[in-house]
C-alpha cells in the first residue's frame, strides 16, 4: 500500500523555523519529523509514499530526490487538503486502499491494526480518534466506531478528536471535487452523510507540532529516549 502524506501547508505558528523551510521539515531529534513519519510507516511493510507539498517545496524535493520509493509532488502552495487529495487521483488505481497522514503527527499507532479494522468495516473512510490536547477538533462516534459528528474546531475539544493516520478508499476520490476546501470540512461532512467513515480508537500515544513548545516536547523525548515512535 501507498501513503500520502500531507506537507504543503505554512506552519505559520511554529514561523522560528517555518521562515525558512516547510514545518515537514523542521528536525526532530536530528532528523526532519516527515523522516520520523516515514520510518515509522516502514516498519509495518510500507514501501510507497507520496508527498503532497506546496510551501518551500523545492527544499522537500531536493531532499528526497535519491529515494526512489518517495514521490514529492508539488500541489499548490496555497492549496488546502482536499484539493491536495484530489490532485493525487491518478498515482492510484480503482479500489485500492492507501494510508495518509499529516506532515507533522507522531504516534505509535499500530498500523496494520488500523488496516484490519478499515478492511473489516468496508468503508471508504477510516480516521485514528486519539486523545488530545485540547486545542484541537473533537469528533464523536457510536458504540460500533462510526463516526457520527466530526467538529474541527470548538471551543473546548474532549475526549477524543481526528489524530490523522487514515486508510481511504480509492472511490474516496469520487466524493472530492477540485474545490479548494479542507479534507476535515465538506469532505469529511459527505461521508458522514454517507455512513462511510470509522474510527480506529488509539488509546497510546500522539503528538502533534503545532508550535515550539510542541518541537520542544519531542526533542525532550528523543533526547530521553522515551519517544514511544522510535521503539520496536
């Protein structure tokens, strides 16, 4: 299977590194965190990744150039995810299944768990529901996993929200348009019309930087040897 990951955006609020280089690319314990994210992917058997840059996206392309199993496509610098998602159609074929993720998550989220459960459910859609800082959107699901609200941003988050490390269906694709919107708004909407997205419960560990303070929280995990991502 192949992953997206999404790398196009300004990280304007980690701007100390993003000034100069995307956030996808801001280092982590030595290495850029999309690094991170793509070594933690290969350990479950995944061999393909695409990433959908925007912003400084020579400087990803650059990077990448030697590694013949990552795809670095230039998808609009001010494009919003599901457009980016939309311009990618054609690296996949009907009925496939893919992983995607955001360019600045990380987590110990089991992966091949997160397939079975999307394979089993038969949707088009799978998120991972984590446990949050409470900055960010909470979604809401039933008892058997279906998502049945999906807020992005409330005033107070609880519970559980949108952690990222999705498997889509390749008819994913049908429901998108080239409207420049957010994966996490209309798109997401549809398919909760449609009854056709799950959440894979992680209970572990996730971690997003957002800001400073977040790159500095990882540093201090790396650095002590407790970033639950770099263990086997």
């Amino acid at each position: 299977m192949k992953c997206i990951i999404l790398a196009g955006g300004k990280g304007s609020r980690l701007s100390e590194y993003t000034k100069l280089i995307p956030k996808p690319m801001v280092k982590v314990g030595g290495k850029p965190i999309i690094v991170h994210i793509i070594n933690y992917y290969k350990k479950f058997g995944v061999k393909k990744f695409i990433i959908a840059s925007g912003y400084k996206h020579n400087i990803i392309k650059n990077y990448f150039k030697n590694y013949k199993n990552i795809e670095v496509v230039f998808t609009g610098v001010n494009t919003l995810t599901g457009k980016r998602i939309k311009l990618l159609e054609n690296f996949f074929h009907p009925n496939e299944n893919f992983y995607l993720t955001y360019g600045d998550g990380l987590s110990n989220v089991n992966i091949s768990s997160l397939l079975r459960f999307h394979l089993k459910h038969k949707k088009l859609a799978t998120l991972s529901a984590v446990h949050p800082p409470a900055r960010f959107g909470e979604i809401n699901f039933n008892k058997k996993y279906k998502v049945i609200n999906f807020d992005e941003k409330p005033q107070l988050a609880r519970g559980w929200i949108n952690g990222g490390f999705f498997v889509f269906n390749y008819n994913f694709f049908k429901k998108l348009s080239l409207k420049n919107v957010m994966l996490e708004r209309e798109p997401m909407q549809n398919l909760l019309k449609l009854n056709q997205l799950m959440a894979f419960k992680h209970e572990k560990f996730w971690y997003c930087m957002d800001n400073l303070r977040d790159k500095r929280v990882i540093d201090y995990l790396i650095r002590k040897k407790r970033a639950p991502w770099l263990k086997k």
